[in-house]
C-alpha cells in the first residue's frame, strides 16, 4: 500500500514539500503520496490527529505550527529541543516522534554544495528566531573557531546562548557588539528580507573570499545579499538549498533511504539577480 506523508502550515499553497518530496520519491523508487494539509490556525492538533487516524506515517510542519508541533511531540531529538520547534513528524509505535532538519539542512548546503567547510572558520549567524534557534547546534558540531550571534533584540541572543552553554568561541548580542574583523560565512537567518528590510549590520562583516547566505529564497538578490555583494562577495547564496536538504534529511529518516539533492536544487533556483 502506497505510504501518506503530508506538510501542514497556514498558509501552504506556495509550499515546494510536494514537488520537492514526490520527486525524491520517483527518483528513488519509494511507493509514496505527498499531501497538502492547510491547517486550520486554532485546530493544529486536530488535523495531525485525523492525519494519523487515516493511516498518515509522516508529517512536515512549517509556519506557523512550528511551535504548536514542539509541544505536541512525544519524542524530541536534542536540537530540536534547542530549537524549541520541531520542522518533521515520524508517526511510529504509537508516538509522535520529531525532529528539527532546518539546521542540518542549511549546514549540508553550506558545506556540501556549496564548499565553504565550517571547522575553524569565523561564522556570524544573524538572528534569533526558530531558525538560527535550530541552526545553533548543527552550527557547532562543524567546530567553527567562533560562532558570533547577532539579533535586533539583543536579549534574544544572549538567551540562546545562554540556553546552549558555555561553548568556546560562542557568543551573543545585538548588531553593535559583533565586534571587529571580517567573518568568512555570515547567514542571514532574519526576516528582514521578506519585507524588503536589511539587517543593521555592517558590511565591514563581509570577506571577499568568504559567502553571504540568505535563508529567505526565491527573492533574487535580497538587500542583505546586495549589500554582501557591493562589499565584494563572490559568493552568494539564497535559502533554496537549505529547503531542498531539509527535506532530504526528512526523507532519510522516513525512508532510510538519501535522495539527490542537486538536480532538485537546480530545478527550484531563481538567479540572484
Ligand atoms: P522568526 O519569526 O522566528 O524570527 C525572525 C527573526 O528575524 C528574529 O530574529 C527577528 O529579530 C529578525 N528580524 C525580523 N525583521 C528584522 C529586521 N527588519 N531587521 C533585523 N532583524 C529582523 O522567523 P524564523 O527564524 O522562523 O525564520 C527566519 C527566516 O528564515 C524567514 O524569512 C524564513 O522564511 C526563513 N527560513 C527559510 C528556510 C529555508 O528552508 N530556506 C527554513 C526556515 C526559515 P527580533 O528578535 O529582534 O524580532
């Protein structure tokens, strides 16, 4: 019997999970369907539970259940606990078992696809909402020399930090305490992007032979990769990938099986012009 799999949000009609989740499935010979759930925004709980009544396996969450689907969980992995937002549901002996794959994703793009290796290299995160919450641990597993976290509301950052412990080479605040020195990837992992604002960081953050990540996609080059971009940055990258390996590490752990990623990435990539 062909196998449900379903992403929940609120909005979803501009969702890529099925494109992105039918194709991996055809090209890995997975007997599976991939559906569209619009949640109902005071009825989360209740549409995951008909899901499962009716024999669902699998879920992705996106906004805005991301947190609603935390508190929902049996079962969390530590970043997802971090996160404190859970992205994928395995629906297994009975229990609701969750992951957070966001920051795992975006790692595997920055290293994998895009070839900027994290270990001893200067790493700015801006932001400090559900996604760099999630990126934070998956961040330093890879050993960065240091991790400096900057947010608009300082205290956001510093409470993260705070909440991942004392880790060598971590820290965070606002904007003006990122400190000096040229950082060689900065990830923009605000908002600021889908309302057409910039982050109010400096473009001295930039290194010419370092990348400039935006985890908004689909929008060309966004005012922070213009900025990245007029401060010299060769490499520039939008949030494509990240979505394309989250969801692969989404099918590995419902499938045991990895698909590949590139011609997909390809597929859904809009030039950053
Ligand atoms: P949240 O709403 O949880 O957090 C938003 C963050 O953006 C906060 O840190 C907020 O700062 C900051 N922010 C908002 N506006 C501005 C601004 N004008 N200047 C500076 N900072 C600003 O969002 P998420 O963390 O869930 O998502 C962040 C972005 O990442 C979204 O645009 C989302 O679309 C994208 N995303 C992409 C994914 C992908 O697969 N490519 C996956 C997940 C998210 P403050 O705390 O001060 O309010």
């Amino acid at each position: 019997m062909t196998d449900q799999y379903a992403v929940i949000g609120n909005p979803i009609s501009h969702s890529k999970s099925p494109l992105i989740h039918s194709t991996f499935a055809q090209a890995s010979g997975q007997d599976l369907a991939y559906s569209v759930i619009e949640g109902p925004l005071q009825g989360f709980a209740e549409a995951v539970s008909r899901f499962r009544d009716v024999g669902g396996k699998g879920m992705n969450i996106t906004a805005p259940f991301k947190l609603q689907a935390f508190q929902l969980a049996d079962v969390l992995t530590e970043r997802a606990t971090l996160a404190g937002a859970v992205n994928a549901f395995k629906f297994e002996g009975g229990r609701i078992h969750a992951d957070n794959f966001d920051g795992i994703g975006l790692v595997n793009d920055i290293q994998r696809n895009l070839g900027a290796p994290m270990r001893g290299k200067r790493v700015l995160l801006l932001g400090a909402g559900g996604a760099a919450r999630g990126a934070l641990l998956p961040f330093l597993e890879q050993q960065p020399a240091e991790l400096v976290l900057a947010n608009r509301t300082p205290e956001k950052a510093e409470r993260l930090v705070a909440d991942v412990g004392r880790r060598s080479g971590l820290r965070g605040g606002g904007y003006a305490d990122i400190g000096e020195g040229h950082f060689d990837i900065v990830v923009n992992a605000t908002s600021a992007s889908l309302k057409g604002e910039l982050p109010a960081v400096s473009s001295a953050v930039f290194s010419a032979q370092g990348l400039a990540y935006e985890l908004v996609y689909g929008k060309g080059l966004t005012p922070f990769l213009r900025l990245a971009r007029n401060a010299g940055v060769k490499r520039l990258a939008d949030g494509v990938g990240m979505l394309v390996e989250q969801a692969a590490e989404a099918f590995v752990w419902w499938r045991g099986v990895r698909p590949d990623t590139r011609s997909v990435i390809t597929s859904l990539t809009v030039p950053l012009v």
